[in-house]
C-alpha cells in the first residue's frame, strides 16, 4: 500500500512532518479518514485531535484549532491556527 506525506503546520511553525499510513481528523462535518489513493479533499477542521498513523506502525497526536485538512496526490496538509502536539 502507498503512503501519505503528511505536513502539520501551525501559524508560525512547521510542527510535524513525515508519512503516514492513514490520518483522522475532526471537520466541522464530522471526522474523516484519509488513506493513500483517497479522493482529493478539503475540509475546515473543527476544535480537536487529528490521529497520524505512522508508517512504522506508531501514532502521532496533535491538538487542532481553527484551519484546515487538504488532501491532493497522497499530499496531506493540516494547517491550523494552533497545534500541539499531545503525544
């Protein structure tokens, strides 16, 4: 299976970057789940987690507020206002 290229930025920093197997986030739609191959999206996230899983078989959890989740040719990036990283 291919992989994701996942960026996470907040607005005065580059938090995150790496790849990833699948990515979760919170929209103000509700929750999606990107996987490799995955149509292209755009979506304004919602205050929560967004769950980055690793191609190493590991989890990264960051905390959200205010931006959005882009998703183009197995590109992902999470742009938001403030992000921190949980764990």
């Amino acid at each position: 299976m291919a992989d994701l290229e996942v960026t996470v930025v907040s607005a005065d920093e580059q938090v995150w970057a790496g790849r990833a197997q699948m990515v979760v986030a919170r929209t103000q739609v509700g929750e999606i789940g990107l996987l490799a191959g995955h149509t292209p999206v755009l979506g304004i996230l919602a205050a929560g987690e967004v769950r980055i899983h690793t191609t190493d078989g590991g989890r990264v959890t960051a905390k959200a507020d205010d931006g959005f989740i882009s998703l183009q040719n197995d590109v992902v990036t999470i742009a938001a206002r403030s992000v921190e990283l949980l764990r």
